[in-house]
C-alpha cells in the first residue's frame, strides 16, 4: 500500500491479520512505528480472560503491557524496524506491509449516522450528546478506538473508548468533565474518584505504587463511569487525547542520534508540558536532585514518555520523580539529554509521579 498520512490511534491492519495502533506522530521514511495491540487466535493465544475478542467467526486477543513487544520481537521479526536515532529495533510496520487501515474519526462518522442497533452503541450515542452539550464540541472533535473501531466489541461488556482531537478540545473537555464528576445527578462520575476501582488487583511496578497510579488518574479527568439507565450497567469510558493534523510537527530522523547513558532517578520541577497528554508524553523540566546517575543527569531537560501510565502525570511548577533511562540525543543543531520512560527490559522499575 501507498503511503499515508497516519496519526496516533490510526489502526493498521497486517496481512497475518495483526492490528497495530498508529503510535504518536514522527516515523522513518518507509515505515509506521506502532504497537501492536491485537492478534488472531490462528497465530496467538492470551489466558488472560479480559484479552478474548471475536469478530464474526474469528477470534483475536488483545496484547496487555509489554506482552505485544515481546510477542513480535519472537514471532514477526519483520515487523521490528531500524529506529535510527536509538540505533535499534523497534516495533513498527513497512508501508509495503499496510493491507487496511482503520481511522478513528472515520469510524465514529459512520456509527453516528446511523441508528444505534445495540445497547452499547445507544450509550455511546448518549455519552457523545452530553459531552458535546456540556463542552461546546461536536461530534467532528472526536473517534473511537479499541473494540468498537474493529468491530469486535460486546454489546453486553464493552467499553466505550473515544478519541478527542485537540489541545484546545481536550481543556474544554476535561473542563466540563470536571464540572459533571462534581454532580451528584450527573451520569458520568471519575472512574478514579475511589481507589476501590483498583483494590485487589495485580501490580508490578516497583517505583510506582497503586495508590499513586489512582491519585494521578483521577486528576487527568478523561476517565470516567458512564451510568447507563439503559442496559443497567456502569460503563468504562475513557477519552484519549490525539493531536490535531495542524498541531503536528515533523521531525527528521536522518541526522539524529540518540545514545543510551544509563539509568538515573531525578527529582525535577516541570517547566513545560502542553505535550503531556499526547504519546510520546514530553515534559521540559529542571533538574533538581540526581539520587542515581552519571554527571550527565544533572544537565536533563526533558522526561519523554511512551508508555500510557506516565501521560499527563504532571503539571507545570510541580516538583516530580522521575526513574528510567537517560539518553544524550545529538542533533544539527546541538544535544541535549533526556530520561526517557518506554518498553525496556526494566519497564516495571520505571517511573514518573509527582513529589511532594
């Protein structure tokens, strides 16, 4: 297939059947750096009971964490590309390899045009109506991923996952998200508003505790309880922020690298971060106490995030520790340093919370 223009979330599909989730927005030349999120039974089986999703007569199962980087890097080294910059392999897909793609924006167009035919798509209708209402935004500013971009999903069980496209749209979002969680009439209540929501559940990363993870998500506002009079049931909702195709800025890889330093633990106070909420997540920060690291940590000038948990943990003037790899990226005009929290081989050591 041609080349196309791809975004964050955008869905390509393999010729093993593999969907891959578009992942941020700066690529080499000839190929599509990605994540792979699903796979078909006839090459991959999960025993976790959350990762079944069929379609029709084919089943697939969803990749959790680390497990789809694992899985690729064993079963389709094609799929693992040359990154230039790491002077590495990551997982990613060649335009020559791109059989469908799916787009968010496109796919929610279509589902809202026509009448609802299930309990789901009813409350994602109703999810939509009181967000756009409340917020200002229209239909245009959002998508959907997941198993409703596929088609896979379980009127019954499913979630309602959607995209919202924007700096801006997402502040208005999040706005009047924030004014509806504080209604007590309101349908749609803070996922994260108790930590009931994940007490009890398996947790393995080692810097970075539940009770933390809870606190964080809570505060980021896009995760919500939608009450459903409907189907009688409460529905996971989430709205993930992409950028607008103007908000994206290109970047060269030829001619730049990046070397690993090592591992560091920082304490620093964030100076920028109107790119937290996107993936890669990036904080401009200052450095304030190195606790591990070479003299190199002491001159970071930015956090930049791939992994989801880490995604719009800080604000700007709030101190923070920081936990994972220190990389020197040399480019034209000069290098600088950055920690960088992505899927390594001690993904579960890093971290990223704020301090008090």
């Amino acid at each position: 297939m041609a080349a196309l223009r791809l975004r964050d979330r955008d869905a390509i599909i393999t010729k093993e059947g593999l969907i891959f989730r578009v992942f941020g927005y700066c690529h080499p030349p000839k190929a599509y750096i990605c994540d792979v999120e699903y796979a078909p039974a006839e090459v991959f089986k999960s025993r976790n009971p959350k990762a079944l999703r069929s379609r029709g007569q084919r089943v697939f199962y969803k990749f959790y964490e680390d497990q789809g980087w694992k899985f690729v890097k064993s079963n389709f080294p094609h799929h693992m590309i040359f990154h230039e910059m790491l002077q590495n392999n990551v997982v990613g897909v060649k335009h020559h390899d791109v059989v469908n793609v799916r787009r968010p924006n496109e796919k929610l167009k279509k589902l809202v045009e026509k009448e609802p035919k299930d309990e789901l798509l009813m409350a994602m209708h109703s999810v939509l109506q009181i967000t756009t209402d409340s917020s200002g935004l229209s239909m245009k500013d959002f998508g959907v991923f997941g198993s409703l971009l596929h088609g896979f999903y379980h009127p019954k069980f499913s979630d309602i996952d959607l995209v919202i496209y924007g700096r801006e749209n997402l502040a208005k979002l999040r706005k009047s998200l924030k004014e509806m969680y504080q209604n007590s009439y309101s349908p749609l209540r803070n996922e994260f508003q108790s930590y009931e929501v994940i007490k009890g559940k398996r947790w393995r990363f080692q810097n970075y505790s539940s009770k933390e993870f809870a606190w964080h998500q809570e505060r980021k506002m896009i995760y919500a309880l939608f009450n459903d009079k409907n189907s009688g049931r409460l529905i996971k909702t989430e709205f993930e922020p992409v950028k607008k195709w103007e908000e994206i800025r290109e970047e060269q890889f030829t001619g730049t690298k990046i070397m690993q330093k090592g591992w560091v633990k920082i304490f620093a106070r964030i100076i920028k971060d109107q790119d937290a909420a996107f993936i890669p997540a990036v904080y401009e920060i200052k450095p304030l106490t190195v606790l591990h690291g070479t003299k190199d940590s002491h001159e970071t000038t930015r956090i930049i995030s791939y992994l989801e948990e880490f995604r719009m943990q800080a604000q700007v003037d709030e101190k923070v520790y920081v936990e994972g790899n220190l990389e020197e990226v040399e480019t034209a005009g000069g290098s600088f340093h950055q920690v960088t929290l992505t899927y390594c081989p001690r993904y579960y050591q890093q971290a990223l919370k704020v301090a008090a």
